[in-house]
C-alpha cells in the first residue's frame, strides 16, 4: 500500500493543517460560541436551539480531533505535529503532546461542579430574565441552576473517566519515552566511525522512520483520549452541564490561541 | 537544542573539538607505539597521547617532534602529562560552553530557537535532550564503538545515574503536566471586560512563571546529566570521545532535522468524510 505521505499533498481532497486550524479557531470563535451563548443566555432561545448548539459544538471539535488522527497517519508529518507552529511558542508550552492535556477537560468541568470557575466568570444566575407574567424562564433556570441541582451520577462518572486517564497516560509517556530511547540506540549503534554525512544521514534516517511510526501511533492515541473524554463528558452531564463547559472549553481555546 | 553548534559554529570551537579528536586519535596511536616498542604499562585509566598530533593546532603548539626511539622515558611521562592537561581543559571548556547554554535564562516566548521539529521529536524533552537519552547514547557507543577504552567503566557509571535521571525526569514531567492540566482553572490570560471580550495574555502571569521554573529546572538536569557523566566515566580520553561524538551527532541529527524540515515543512490531511470544505 503506498504511504500516506506521499498521497495527501496531492489529493484534491486534502488540506493544510494550518489554514484549517485557523479556520477552526475562526469559526469557534465567530459563529459557534458566539451562537451558543446566545442560545444561554436568550429568554427567547429553545431547549432545542440550546441542543442543537451543543452538538455543533461538540461535532467541532470531534471533527477536529478526527483531522489531527488523519494527519499523525503521516509519520513525516508528526513532528510537527507534536510541536505545531501554527500555535504560537507560549501556546505551545501548555500544550501535551501537540494538543490540550486529556486532565485539563476533567479538571474544567470539576471547577465548574464546585463553582470556583474563576468567580463570577461561569456565573449566571446574577443575569435571570423573567417573561411578561414575571415568571422566570425554565430554560434559564435551569441553566443558571446547572451545576447546583447536577445529578449524582456526574461525580462518580468523573472520577471514572479520570481513572480511565491516570491509567492511559503514564503509558503513553512512557511509550515516547522508549522510542526515543530505541531511536537514540539505533543511532549508537550503526553510528559509522568515518563520521561520513551521508552515512550518518542513512543511520539517522532509518531510526527516524521507526520512531515516528510509534510516536504517530502516540499522538493518535492521546488525541482519542482528548476526543473521548469531551464526548464521555458531555455525554454525562445535562444539555444545559454541557452547554456551559462547552462553553467554558471554546473560550479557554480562544483564549490560549491569543497568547502569542 | 544547542544553538552555538549549529549553522556558525566558532572556528576556535571547531579547532578545539578537532583537537580532542586529535588528542584521541593520537591516544590510540601512541598506545600502539608503546605496544610495539614492549612498553608494559598499563593503558587503561590512562591518558597516554601522542603529543606531536596533540598539540597541532593549539596555541601552546611549540616545536615538540614525532617520537624518537631515543626520546627518555622521563620526557614522554611529561609530554603525557602536558596532553593530559590539554585533554583535561578542552573537556572542561567544553562543559563550560553546555554550561552556558543549559544555564541561561529560558523564555518560552522566544522564537530564536535553532532546533528543528524533528529533533525535538527524536531525542527531545522540554525543548532539548533528554537527560537520559544522552546516557542511553553514551551507553550504546561504548558497546558499539571501537573507539571507546573501558566500556565496562562507562556502563557501571551510566547504569546508576540513569536510574537517577529518570526518577528526576519523571518529577519534572509530573510538575509540567500539572500545570498543562490545570492551566484552564487560572487561565494564562484574560477577557476584557466579560468573558465574551476580547482576550489579553498575562504575560507575567502565575501560570506563566511555572512554565519557566520548570524548564529551567529541566535545563538544569540535563547539564548536570551530562556533567556527571562526563566526569565519572572512568576514562577521561573516554569522556572526550563522547563529547567529540556527541557534537557530530546533534550536528548530523541537526542537518537531517533541517532537510526533513524543507522536504515535510506543511502537514495535510485528507478531508474526505469529515464534512470540512477545501482549503481557501
């Protein structure tokens, strides 16, 4: 079968990883957010809007996620993407193997659970409008009421997607740690004495091929972390729990794409 | 990854590590002259180098000659001694010049740095060699190289201090991945205004700050690795080999990073079922 590589730069059906980060990033944040909060915070705005909102959500960065497994198919390409330049070099340094940290979704949405989400930020219930009969809107109610009346399950159900986590994620690290310990082994060995460049390149080039086959297979399994761990959580919680860390993940994400 | 060795690299570094080269080869020169001349003493653990090869080109050069068979035993125990000495600086100011680099100042907001993705993603750890990669290295050299005088030596001392580097490995990943996981809860930025504002980075910001602390403390293993290990292996002509060898092989991981650079420099992916429309 002929390699990946080598096919996607020319397929009419293939993109660029950059232009459709920035996209992405666009696109979260004028059109996708943008209406989500909306749909928040609008009196008028249905539960089905509301539903319908988190779903794009959620289907975006699935789909997301789905491109940068597509990409890690490409040994040559992982790299880059395990330190993309397309994100500015303070993003980067919060970055975990390219992309946000699996905990950092857990961790969210417990600070959301315990209302300590920095203060007021997350905080709703200050802004309840009422209809014309004084009466408050359910939908905001609810909303505004989210995490106070969450059901009893969504602890539990946390702290096994941790779990599931604490046990991943060591191994992973430990999976690139050993490829970089085979590929630092290959060179050692085959290191050629008369220090000649294309000799050198040849060894270099065959320990890099092997290397970025299983980092690539890394990146891949730690982006099917990311994506399930969205996908597990806002499975769990509420449509309302999950529009307001959906939410809370987009404007992180803007947020972090700003720092450079 | 070290920015000094890569594209200019000082001529007087260039000499200098020619000359531990030098001072290595003419070792194993000079061992085979003893050998053939029955000179019984014992090679290892000792620094016997050839002095006429291994002082051409430094500055202290002067008018020493090829050896002679006439030449006394007092005055090779000194020209020994002299070239000793001159492996003992060259090595020292070689960990002077990592000492440097590893120790200075660390923005993760710096766009200067030299290395290229894929040596990042081959022997990389918090933006520079892993610790223990190096030590794996030096390991697999020993036992692979004949260049290498006591490689039993240079396993006992590696085996320990791996242990070692990977336990402090460890805790630094722990305490980076800390703050990757928890940065969302104090944001490295902020809105203006209400969180639909505008976002401004904080640049001096806690989150910020540990981000440096840690790299710092990461530059600070890997120097100390390479250090210890430089100084412990039992044989000093071996810590100049592998250094000498260390130096070609980030120079040629370097070349090989920037060639794949050029050639792999954009990341594509097929659209095909994802519901994304084409590139503008």
């Amino acid at each position: 079968m002929p390699k990946s590589s080598t096919l996607f730069p020319f397929k009419k059906t293939s993109r660029r990883f950059k232009s459709y980060h920035r996209d992405w990033l666009e696109s979260l944040r004028n059109r996708l957010l943008p209406r989500l909060c909306r749909s928040i915070s609008a009196p008028t705005a249905s539960l089905d809007d509301l539903s319908a909102h988190v779903s794009a959500l959620l289907g975006h960065f699935q789909t997301y996620y789905a491109a940068l497994d597509r990409a890690a198919a490409s040994p040559d390409q992982v790299p880059l993407l395990l330190d993309p330049p397309w994100r500015g070099p303070l993003e980067r340094s919060f970055l975990f193997l390219g992309d946000l940290h699996p905990y950092l979704f857990t961790n969210l949405l417990r600070s959301l659970l315990d209302g300590d989400g920095s203060g007021d930020e997350y905080e709703l219930g200050c802004n309840l409008d009422f209809n014309k009969d004084g009466q408050l809107v359910e939908k905001q109610w609810q909303t505004a009421m989210a995490w106070r009346n969450s059901s009893e399950s969504l602890r539990p159900r946390i702290e096994e997607i941790e779990r599931g986590l604490r046990l991943m994620l060591p191994a992973l690290l430990g999976r690139m740690r050993a490829a970089q310990m085979r590929f630092v082994g290959h060179l050692a060995a085959g290191w050629p004495e008369d220090c000649g460049d294309e000799a050198a390149a040849a060894v270099i080039g065959e320990a890099a091929a092997e290397e970025m086959e299983e980092l690539g297979r890394v990146l891949r399994d730690v982006n099917r972390l990311r994506h399930s761990t969205i996908s597990e959580i806002v499975g769990a919680t509420t449509v309302y729990e999950a529009a307001l860390f959906l939410q809370a993940l987009g404007e992180f994400v803007i947020g972090l794409a700003s720092l450079d | 990854m070290k920015k000094a060795q890569y594209g200019s690299i000082p001529e007087q570094r260039r000499c200098q590590a020619n000359l531990i080269n030098q001072s290595r080869q003419s070792f194993s020169v000079s061992l085979m002259r003893r050998e053939e001349g029955g000179d019984s003493e014992d090679s290892k653990g000792r620094i016997g180098v050839d002095q006429g090869s291994a002082f051409s080109g430094s500055s202290q050069c002067t008018s020493f000659e090829s050896h002679d068979a006439s030449v006394t035993r007092d005055v090779q125990e000194k020209h020994f001694l002299r070239a000793t000495c001159v492996l003992e600086d060259l090595i020292e100011e070689e960990l002077d010049r990592y000492r440097s680099y590893y120790t200075r100042p660390v923005d993760p907001a710096r766009h200067d740095d030299l290395s290229k993705p894929l040596q990042l993603a081959s022997v990389g750890w918090l933006g520079d060699w892993r610790p223990t990669a190096m030590l794996t290295l030096l390991t697999g050299l020993a036992q692979s190289s004949g260049s290498f005088c006591d490689p039993a030596g240079i396993e006992r001392t590696v085996s320990g201090l791996v242990r070692e580097a990977r336990i402090e490995e460890a805790v630094i990943d722990g305490e980076l991945a800390e703050i990757q996981a928890t940065c969302v809860l104090n944001p490295p930025f902020a809105f203006a205004g209400n969180h639909h504002g505008r976002p401004s980075p904080r640049r001096n910001g806690p989150e910020l700050q540990k981000i440096k602390q840690v790299m710092a403390k990461a530059q600070q293993l890997r120097f100390k690795t390479l250090e210890t290990v430089v100084r412990k292996v039992p044989n000093m002509s071996d810590a100049a080999e592998f250094l000498t060898v260390f130096e070609r092989i980030q120079q040629a991981l370097h070349r090989f990073a920037t060639d794949h650079e050029l050639r792999h420099g954009e990341v594509s992916f097929s659209t095909k079922g994802l519901g994304i429309l084409d590139s503008t």
